[in-house]
C-alpha cells in the first residue's frame, strides 16, 4: 500500500497516516495477544513503519508516537458509548453492542500492557 | 471469510448503521467530531495533519479508507483543498457525499469505491495522501 501511495504522488508530495501496530521484540504469545485485541487492520510486526516508508523510496520519515492519546480515546470510546448503552444497543443491536465493547476493553488492556502501539507517520515522495 | 473481507464485510455493516442523536453525542465527547466516525483521530490530531501534508486551497488530497468521509472531508473544509475520498464500503462513502453536500464542498469533493491496493489513479497526481487507521 505504501508503495501505491508513493505512485500516486507527485514529487515532493507527502503522505501522512496514524497507523496501529504491534512493536517489535514481543513473543509469539504477546503478538497473539495483540492481534486479537487490535482493529482488525493491524497486521504489521517486526519492520517498523518507518522502515517500511524508507523502503517504498520516501524520504524525509518521521514518528509522532500518540499511543497515549490512543489509550485514552480507546477508554473514552467504552465509557461513554456505556452511557448511551440503551440507545446504542437499541441501534447497533444487543450483541453488536455488546461485542464493541467487548473489543474496546481488551484493546485498552493491549495498549496498557505495551502489546499495541499508535503513531502519526509523515513522509516525502522525493523530487 | 478471510480476515480482510471479514472486516470489510464488518464496516459495511457498521456503516449501514443509521448515525443517532446518541452515536453523535458520545463520538463529539469522544473524538471532537460528530460526523459518525468511530475510529481514533481526534480533531486535534486531524489539525496535526494539516501543516504535515501541506494543505491549502487547490491542493489535491487523497483519503485511503475513507469511510464516511472523516478526516478527508474535515480537512477539505479546514484548507479549501480538494479531497478524493476512497473506500469500499458504499455505505460510508454515500454518507461522506451526503456530508460533503451538506458542507457545500461537493464541487471539491470527488467520491471512488475502490480498495487501498487497488488504487484506480493516474500516476502522480496527488500533492498529499492520508489515511487513518487503515493499515
């Protein structure tokens, strides 16, 4: 996908994306872990995104980390959809409610536990 | 199923999902925004984008996965750039050209249902790319 972005832009035009990840150095078990409790697109592991964007042919890579933002936002996102459970559940469905909040607990837990990781990824299609 | 259709198959759901008074309320507390997202880009963190990719009037923004039009819709409006917004779920692209028209920015807004690997663009023709959360 990268590489595709790259294409896509003129020279000197720039791509910028917050991406969730799992970092590096976990063991088989935490990355398991990770998985299951991240969105569905995380998938990446091992090569950091940056690397990823230097080996696309970008330049000018930089990492803004917003993992604690993404905790926060994550716990906001339970709480107060917890407030509105009866109007939401009514909406999405019991189940669907319910299993969103589900996922949104497990995914605070991920985070806190170091097993997933958000960040702000900013580079330049070179001239 | 594979995982990526599975989740396709799940954000076409959530996106066929009418936008309550109530989802609008917790996503303003949550994210800043009442646009019907349900991802983690707050405003602030859609404002950080800007001076990152440079947008201003004129300049041509592409927003992979764009969902129902968050933040490719909201940076449009904050700079006067133009965005093209991309996704497969038509559910959210439908609601984005809703929100476009209801933000008279539809002569700057252009709407293609296409998956991110399979970009149907000329080579070159973006000043900017984005995406949140779609990798």
């Amino acid at each position: 996908m990268l590489r595709a972005c790259k294409r896509l832009l003129r020279p000197a035009g720039r791509v910028a994306f917050y991406t969730i990840f799992v970092p590096s150095g976990l063991s088989q078990a935490e990355y398991r872990r990770a998985a299951r409790a991240g969105p569905a697109a995380v998938t990446s592991r091992g090569r950091e995104q940056a690397d990823l964007l230097r080996s696309a042919g970008f330049t000018g890579v930089s990492e803004i980390d917003v993992t604690e933002a993404f905790l926060r936002t994550t716990r906001a996102w339970y709480e107060a959809r917890a407030r509105y459970a009866g109007q939401l559940s009514e909406a999405e469905g019991e189940a669907s409610f319910r299993e969103r909040q589900r996922d949104y607990r497990l995914q605070a837990q991920a985070i806190e536990s170091g097993l997933l990781r958000r960040a702000l990824f900013v580079a330049e299609r070179p001239r | 199923m594979t995982r990526n259709k599975d989740t396709i198959s799940r954000f076409h759901d959530r996106y066929s999902l009418p936008v309550t008074d109530a989802a609008l309320a917790v996503e303003k507390e949550v994210i800043g925004a009442n646009v019907g997202a349900s991802g983690y880009t707050t405003v602030a963190q859609a404002n950080a984008l800007i001076p990152e990719l440079r947008l201003r009037p004129g300049t041509l923004l592409l927003d992979v996965g764009a969902g129902r039009g968050w933040p490719g819709l909201y940076l449009a409006q904050e700079t006067g750039c133009r965005v093209v917004l991309a996704d497969i779920p038509a559910p959210g692209l439908a609601t984005a050209v809703k929100r476009a028209r209801e933000g008279r920015i539809s002569d700057r807004a252009s709407f293609v249902r296409a998956a991110a690997e399979h970009l149907p663009f000329l080579s070159g023709v973006f000043d900017a790319v984005v995406h949140t959360d779609t990798m």
